[in-house]
C-alpha cells in the first residue's frame, strides 16, 4: 500500500513569515504569557516543540527566555525559525534544531525546560498519545506544561468528516487544493451572512482573537494538517493525570468545535497559588 501524503506545515510557514509584523509579534507574547499567568520568562527555559513558523520561539526570546530550544520534524520550519532567528541578531541562547517528537534518542539531548510549549502540533505526529508523553517528560519539576489538542466532535461536522477532508486535500493536485480553500472560503462567508454576522470583520479581527496568525494561512494549515488526531478535553486530561500523577492542571481554554482545547499543566504535587500563576483556575485534580 502506498504511503498516504502527509502536509508540509514549514512551506505553508515560510508564506506567514512575510506577514510577520509588530502587531502579530505583540498577540503571540500576549498568548504565551496571559494563558500561563506570567509577566514575562525571565529566568525561565523554553522549550518549543514544533516550532512551525518560529513566532512563537521569536516571542519567548522577547519575552526575556534564558534559553530557547525550537524543534521540529520539519525541515522548512526549522528554516523558518533560522530566520527568525537571524533577524534577531543570532542570539547564543536561542537554538533550533530538526528532530521529531516521537524521536527518544533526540529528545533525551534536549534536556529539560522550565516551560514545554507545544501548541496544536502534537495531534499532527500521527502517534498523538507518545508525543505527549514523550514532551511532558522534559518538563522540569516545578515546570509548566502548555499544549493544545484538536478537539473531539462526534455530531454534525464531525473531527472524522474533518479527517477524511483532510486526506482528500492532500491527495489532490495543486488546482484541487486552491479549489477546495475556496469552496472553504465561500462557506465561511456565506454561514456567516445567514447568521446575520460580518464574515469581514471576523476576518479583520482574526489576527488579535487567533495568536497573531493569518486567516488565509490557517485555513490551508486546517485543510491540509494532516497526519490528524483529536481528543476531547476529558480523554487529555486523564491520560496526562494517568502518566503524571504529580502533573496538575492549572489553566484550561475547551472548544465548543473541532477547534484545540488550551492546557496548562503544573508539573508540582500542589498546583501553584493564584498569585504566581494569574491564569490559575483549578485544583488540578479534575476538570472543572
């Protein structure tokens, strides 16, 4: 049987770079550091597993990160994160490198980080449930452990209806992948107006309510990541409970869609106290 496409994330990474800009650089420290309750990363290792366009590696060195590990599978995305890097002057504390999440032998000469920031990249290894325990193995004690998971739907729009698109995109040429992002594109417009919602305003806004990203490149990463895998809050939440009992949950953000559900775990028996973690919502010891 031959092997099924899998989508390049670093080629639809390097067409983002160009849109890179002050605003989206703001939105994406604001998501690192509002979610985990954190001023800025002073002191702190980060760890950036999948680092896609590097923005977010970009973002934690801004943020005043002693060090910066970005990783990925992805040749192009290391690309990516290299110029990033670049253009930031070359910083001795910021590295990259290619390796896989599933890969033990890479991953052990990481070391072990302060933070492990992993959003919306570990349900696209095909082997969802190793990478996340193979990333939440390099958090420190006392670290944080932040990831997003596509979420499980199970009626109307289904995560399997998602998948199936999903390998339909990437089997097609490239005139039926640009055919299938405009058919997504007109939906978009045309569920918003029957709802009586301004689908420019949406669009306008995407940036500042999405992570500094770009509505056009998000809907060819959504159409085209695939391997994909999705989990509903509940199934995440036990299995990393499961594999770490001394993981608590302190910050949680649950998709009402086939959206990512947000995590942020505390690798500590006692969660932290709701004045060092601002995010801070639970007990870690069940889903609210």
């Amino acid at each position: 049987m031959a092997e099924e496409k899998t989508f390049s994330f670093g080629k639809n990474w390097q067409n983002f770079l160009r849109r890179i800009n002050k605003e989206r650089r703001q939105d994406a420290r604001l998501s690192i550091t509002e979610f985990m309750g954190l001023r800025d990363l002073r002191g702190k290792t980060f760890l950036d597993a999948g680092c896609g366009s590097g923005l977010f590696s970009e973002a934690a060195f801004n943020l005043g990160a002693d060090k910066i590990m970005s990783i990925d599978i992805d040749p192009f995305s290391v690309a990516c994160c290299e110029y990033l890097h670049e253009k930031a002057g070359g910083p001795a504390n910021w590295e990259a490198r290619q390796g896989s999440v599933l890969d033990l032998n890479f991953l052990a000469g990481l070391g072990r980080f302060d933070i492990v920031y992993s959003w919306g990249v570990l349900h696209h290894t095909g082997r969802m449930w190793d990478a996340i325990r193979n990333t939440a193995r390099l958090v420190k004690e006392g670290g944080l452990y932040y990831i997003a998971i596509y979420n499980k739907v199970e009626t109307g729009r289904t995560s399997e209806f998602w998948l199936k698109v999903k390998k339909l995109y990437n089997r097609s040429s490239d005139a039926g992948k640009r055919g299938l992002e405009f058919l997504y594109m007109a939906l978009f417009f045309l569920r918003r107006l029957a709802r009586f919602q301004n689908p420019i305003s949406e669009i306008m806004n995407y940036r500042a309510t999405h992570r500094g990203m770009s509505w056009k490149i998000d809907i060819t990463d959504w159409l085209g990541g695939y391997p994909y895998e999705y989990a509903s809050a509940e199934e995440v939440f036990h299995f990393v409970k499961a594999q770490f009992p001394d993981f608590n949950l302190v910050n949680l953000k649950t998709a009402d869609n086939v959206g990512a559900n947000w995590f942020v775990f505390i690798n500590a028996p006692i969660a932290a106290p709701a004045s060092t973690l601002a995010g801070a919502k639970y007990d870690g010891t069940s889903l609210p």
